[in-house]
C-alpha cells in the first residue's frame, strides 16, 4: 500500500459485543506527517469496526421498519456475523415497504434460499419492476410464480426496439459500481436486465441481451437449481416491459469529486448531503487510505441514526477492502 494507507484485519465479530465509544478520527497522512505506528492503527480500526458492528445491530432492533431493513441488507453484503432470526424476520417484514431499493434488496436475499420461508407477494400489481424481478426469482422456489408477476422475468417476444447496446461492458461496470455499497451483484443484474429488455437491446449474435442477463442473475441466486430454472423459463412474454426509477436513485453527483472532496463533505456535511458523501466513499473507494476510514469513522456518531447506518456500512466495507 502507499504511504497513507493502513493495514487492516477483516471483521467477523458478533454483532452486539462492546466497544469503546469514545471518537478518534484517523487522519490520513500526506508524506510530511509522520504516521502513527501500524499497532496504534489496528487498535483505532478495531475500535471503530466494532462500534460499526454496534451500530447496525442496534438498528436492526429498531422499530423504524426502514431503518431495520437497511441494517439487515447491509449486515448480509458484509457478510459479518448476525442475529440470522432477527435478520430474516426484518427481511420479511420489508419486503412489503414501499421503497423499491430496500424493497428489492430484501427480496434478493430471499431468492437465494438461504433465509427461511418466502413471503407471499401481497400486492395486486408488480409496479416497480426489480422488486418483481427478485419476487419472482424467490416465489419460483415453490415452483410457482403468482400471477401478478408472471411476467415480471418473462421476455419479450421479439426485442422492443431491436437496439444493440452501444458499449455493453461499461454500463454494466458502472451499474455494478453504483450499486457496490448495497449489493454485491445480483441487484446490478436485475437492474441491467430490466433495462436491456425495456430497451430491445441484442447482443453480437442476434440474441436478446436479457436473455443472457437473466441467466446470469439466476446463476448468481439460484445456481443449479433445475425446478427455479423451469419456472422462470416458462415466464408469460413481456409485451410492455416497464422501466425502473432506480437508476435515478443511484445517481450521486458527488462520485465525479476528488476523494479530498468527498471526505470533507462527510466530515462537515449533514443530512441527505452527508449520506450521499457516505455512498460516494463506498462506490469510489477502492484502495482507501487512512482518511477515508477516519472520515467514515467520524459519522459513526453522527445523531442522525440513518447516517450512523450508511457511515457503519461504508466503514466496514472500506476496511474490507484495505486487507484485500
């Protein structure tokens, strides 16, 4: 690593376990301040880590439904150690919210198996489509997609505008990325996919886009599974594929600014101004210095609880990637 950086462990610590509360701030060094022995950083880190961990499993045993979903997709994409029944009955819980992002991400989680009985689909309607698109993939798991979403996996006929995507490669790359602070794949999938089939993009062979996105995101949540695979591929066609709004919602103008930029904002800001630096370090950091934690560590007490969350998730997340 260059001078700056710090060396840190990975994190699988129970949530819940105490922590010193007191604030230190890591400040990066610019190679004229000498920086503070690497043992006198793990300790901070340590610190800060388990304060995280506090963090979210305190929100997941929140009464704010919004704020308990959030903590729970978050402590899943980190994959740190968990209460697994107070995380799967938070996921059934929200499921059913009316913001798509949680919404979807809850549902992703189910549709890999992994946590405990499937919720019924209540709605009437599938409406914002990835929602649908992860409810499907889950419900396929008892062999059978109700009826509101039938189609919500289903291709079209032939495709819609029979479009080849220019430059392929680099929206799903910059999909993937925006979407790194909350999911580690298949949300990105699902999101490309519903795009590739609103917009009749083919791939070099003729073949529809989505097609092939599909079976990735399958391949990604339900891997050689023969009967999940049958349902989805006896999908209704999709005559009118409808378009997301979570492309809006990922939009961060902030991740065009230098990393100096984006750490002073998450240090000094407030507010959605504050949660949108956090997501910015989470999308745009990929080698982080000492700064980046120390900035992320700082709005660990911030009084808002949902910047708590976001600053929680991004520490972690940045903290797993310096030990990459």
């Amino acid at each position: 690593m260059k001078r700056g950086a710090i060396m840190v462990f990975s994190v699988m610590i129970c949530c819940g376990c105490g922590s010193d509360r007191s604030r230190t701030v890591l400040v990066e060094t610019d190679g004229t301040d000498a920086a503070p022995a690497s043992t006198e950083l793990d300790d901070i880190v340590r610190r800060d880590a388990l304060e995280a961990l506090r963090i979210l499993d305190e929100a997941l045993k929140s009464d704010d439904a919004d704020l308990a979903g959030w903590a729970a997709v978050h402590i899943l994409r980190l994959g740190v150690k968990h209460d697994a029944d107070a995380v799967k009955a938070t996921l059934a819980e929200c499921v059913h919210l009316a913001d798509p992002m949680l919404a979807g991400l809850c549902w992703r989680w189910f549709a890999t198996g992994n946590h405990g009985d499937v919720p019924e689909w209540k709605k009437r309607a599938r409406g914002e489509p990835i929602p649908a698109v992860m409810a499907a993939v889950a419900l396929a798991r008892g062999g059978k997609i109700p009826a509101p979403l039938a189609d919500a996996l289903g291709l079209t006929e032939e495709p819609v505008g029979g479009s080849k995507q220019v430059r392929q490669e680099d929206r799903e790359a910059a999909v993937h990325a925006l979407i790194a602070p909350y999911d580690n794949g298949p949300l990105a999938l699902a999101l490309i996919f519903v795009e590739s089939r609103r917009n009749g993009w083919v791939d070099e062979d003729g073949k529809q886009t989505a097609m092939r996105l599909r079976a990735r995101l399958l391949d990604a949540l339900a891997p050689e599974d023969a009967e999940v695979a049958r349902t989805i591929e006896d999908s209704k066609p999709s005559k009118n594929p409808p378009g997301t709004r979570l492309n809006d919602r990922l939009e961060i103008s902030l991740i065009v600014q230098p990393p100096k930029m984006i750490r002073k904002i998450v240090l000094e800001g407030s507010g959605s101004l504050q949660v949108e630096a956090l997501r910015a370090m989470a999308i745009t950091v990929y080698l982080p210095v000492a700064g980046d934690l120390g900035a992320a560590a700082a709005a660990l007490h911030s009084e808002d609880p949902l910047t708590r969350v976001e600053a929680a998730r991004t520490f972690l997340l940045l903290a797993a990637r310096a030990t990459e």
